[in-house]
C-alpha cells in the first residue's frame, strides 16, 4: 500500500509531469505508451488490428488549467479522429473530461467534448469518457448525460470501488459501459479499500451490465475474472459481440492475443502523447512489479 501511495503521490507532482513532457519516453514508459506523436499511434494501432485487436486511443493529458492547453489537447484528438477515419483502421477514442477543461469551466469543457463527440458521431466512432478521481465522477456523468440527448455514440466507466457504482451502473444501464476496479486513491467514505470487497463489486457490476444486454468492455488484466466471464458468458448465452475484454497497450500482450485468437473481441487502451508522465506512474501504482519493465528498459539498452 505504501508503495502504491507513493507512485500516486508521484503521478500528482506537477513539476515532474512538466521536466517529463520535455522530454522523451523514459524510464521504460515506452513498453506501455504507444508513442509521443499521431503518425506513431496510427503504426500501433496497425500492428494490433493485424493481429484482431481493436483499439481505444488516449491522448495522454493530466493537470490543464489553462484553455490554452485543454484547446489544444481537442484539437489534437480531433485530429486522432481524423487520422482513425482516413487511415480506417479499427479504434475509437477514450478521452479525460480534465483534460478538455472540467476543471476550469464547465460550460467550456462541455463545448470541447461537444465538438470531439459531433466530429466523431460524423464517421461513426465511438467516444469513451474514462472515468477520474471522485470529486470529478458526478460532474463527469453529467456531461455524459447531456451529451448522449443528442449523440449516441458516448458511453462511459464505472469504477467498481466506489460504494455508489451499483446506483450508477442502474442508472446508465442502456450505455455501452467499460467496468473498471478503479486507479485512483479514494477515501474510505466513499470507496472500497479492500480487494475482496473491489474485486467482489466488480464481477456483481460486471455481471448485472451482461445480463442487461448492453455492450459492456471488461477491462482488467486479471484472469481469474476474464476465466469468470468467459464461464458466465458461456452459462448465459451471452452471444460475444455483446462484449469485449479491454486491456492496457503493453500489459500481458500474450494473453491479448490470445483472447482476440480464441474469437472474443479484444480492445486495448492505447495511449499516447508527450504528456505520459502521470499515466505511467498510476501504473506502476497498481501493479509494482510493472517497475521490472522499468529496469529492463534501462539496463537492456
Ligand atoms: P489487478 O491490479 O486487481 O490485478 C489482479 C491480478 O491480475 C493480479 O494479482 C495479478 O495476478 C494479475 N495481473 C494484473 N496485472 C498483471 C500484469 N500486468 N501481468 C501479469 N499479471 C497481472 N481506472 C479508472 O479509474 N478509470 C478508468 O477510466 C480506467 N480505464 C481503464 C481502461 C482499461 C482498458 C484498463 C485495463 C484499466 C482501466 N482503469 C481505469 C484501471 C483499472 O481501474 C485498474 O486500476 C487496473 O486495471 C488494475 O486492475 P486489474 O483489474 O487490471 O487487476
């Protein structure tokens, strides 16, 4: 626990976000980011569509205050969007409403995710709204909300540790939904701090969405729940394109693979930019043994 508050703590310090976006991928961040720029997330997105893999695409962005910044992070989504159309390869775009303005203006931010949902809706591309820390998690379903009176092609994330997420799943249940265990540190009074508890919620919400016959992304690298879905699947009929698992570009490629060779859909969150700093350390949060990536990338150079 104290080493995953740590890389938290670490993904949060904006000064090294900042020293970060200066520089190139580091530290081994290249093995789960899939380049600083479009022309070389459009190659990734090839490489893995070659292999039966779909793919959602995240400009990478944390910590924008200025409409300066959360301008030019829309423009360059909206021109992700136009490279997935004219180069027809199969993603969609995930995208961070903090990113595009939430925590500056509202009404801003919801012109921003307007305009890159309209464009999207254009060429039939879908738009994720990945889900962040609790103090955003209303504002963000709101935004969702609003927008999908007028575009269908909006879905969204529900966190399976927040204590509130069956109130939500209920409530967005003719969305297509990605479910998550959830990334950020949360208080107690609000989210689950155990495993068992979280692992115990999210196959619950995981279940629910499946039976409700929406399209649901189960997004985890665990195999004891993709072991679990695959059973429940199977027990329910669930036909598979009412469902796909999702994992992180350089997480457990082996097992990407072979989910996607065994017929299931595979989508894997691809994310890219120069700002990968914070990405990076939430993961190495979750998971500390992903630092042995870090130290095989910089002693096998
Ligand atoms: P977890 O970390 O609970 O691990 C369970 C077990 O799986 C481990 O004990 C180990 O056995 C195995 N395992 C896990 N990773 C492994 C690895 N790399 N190699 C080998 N074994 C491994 N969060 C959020 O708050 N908002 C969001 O919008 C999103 N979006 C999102 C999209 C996608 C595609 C993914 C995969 C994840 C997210 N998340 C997220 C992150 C999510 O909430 C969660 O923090 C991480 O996925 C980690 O939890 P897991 O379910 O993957 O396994």
């Amino acid at each position: 626990m104290l080493l995953r508050d740590f890389f938290i703590h670490l993904s949060e310090n904006q000064l090294l976000n900042s020293a970060a976006q200066k520089y190139g991928l580091k530290l081994g961040a290249q093995s789960v980011v899939a380049g600083t720029n479009i022309s070389e997330v459009i190659q990734s997105i090839k490489e893995l569509n070659a292999l039966g893999i779909s793919c959602t695409v995240d400009n990478l962005g944390e910590f924008v205050f200025e409409k300066s910044e959360a301008t030019a992070a829309k423009e360059q989504i909206l021109a992700v969007i136009e490279a997935i159309h004219a180069e027809g390869v199969d993603a969609h775009i995930s995208l961070k409403p903090s990113q595009l303005g939430l925590d500056i203006d509202i009404d801003f931010c919801y012109d921003n995710l307007r305009e890159i949902v309209a464009q999207a809706a254009e060429y039939d591309i879908f738009v994720n709204f990945d889900m962040e820390n609790y103090d955003r998690l209303q504002v963000s379903f709101d935004l969702v909300e609003e927008l999908s009176k007028t575009y269908d092609n909006v879905g969204t994330v529900i966190q399976a540790y927040f204590f509130r997420a069956k109130e939500d799943i209920e409530k967005f249940k003719d969305y297509r939904l990605r479910i998550v265990k959830g990334a950020y540190k949360e208080s107690e009074s609000v989210a689950y701090q155990d495993k068992l508890d979280i692992d115990l919620n999210y196959i619950d919400l995981i279940e629910y969405h499946l039976l409700n016959g929406k399209f649901t992304s189960i997004a985890t690298h665990d195999h004891n729940v993709i072991e679990h879905v695959k059973r429940f699947v199977k027990d329910h009929n669930i036909p598979n394109d009412k469902f796909e698992f999702q994992m992180l570009y350089g997480f457990r490629k082996e097992m990407q693979i072979s989910l996607a060779k065994e017929g299931y859909n595979f989508c894997t969150y691809v994310p890219f930019g120069k700002d990968w700093y914070g990405y990076f350390m939430r993961r190495l949060a979750e998971r500390p043994q992903n630092l042995n990536l870090v130290t095989k990338q910089v002693f096998n150079k």
